[in-house]
C-alpha cells in the first residue's frame, strides 16, 4: 500500500506530458489489486470448500424422503416377490 502512495505522489508531481509515470501507475495498481483478488477468492473458495466437507460429513443431504415415496409408488408386479 505504501507503494501505492509513494507512486500516486510521484504521478501527480510529474509533468502532463510524461505518460511514463502515469503507465507505472496503473500497473502497481492493477497488480496490488490483482493480489488482493487472488487472496479474497482463495479466502472464499476456502470458505465453501469446507462448507461442503461439513455438510458432507454430517448428512446434510441424505435423502429420507425418497424411501417413503418409493413405497407409494412401488408397482404390484415388484410388491409379490
């Protein structure tokens, strides 16, 4: 983030026509936000990967409504044997 102050200092000292500066300057920020990015994505994909291993391991979605409805449903023929 210092970086970031130091080249915002350093754009707005710079003359209009020297784009040299002001190229540097999106580039350190485009780059400091693509870090930041990366870390809240990884941070979240954390976050529902183990969501999903919670949910997995403690039967958050095992059915218990299809072994009723297969009863209702189960045809004659299948019901003798």
């Amino acid at each position: 983030m210092t970086r970031l102050i130091c080249a915002l200092g350093q754009a707005s000292i710079a003359s209009k026509s020297d784009g040299a500066n002001l190229i540097d300057l999106i580039k350190i920020i485009s780059i400091e936000s693509f870090f930041i990015i990366l870390t809240v994505s990884l941070f979240m994909s954390a976050v529902f990967v183990g969501l999903f291993i919670w949910g997995a391991s403690s039967g958050q979605w095992d059915d218990s409504k299809t072994p009723a409805h297969r009863l209702l449903w189960e045809s004659e023929d299948e019901s003798i044997q």
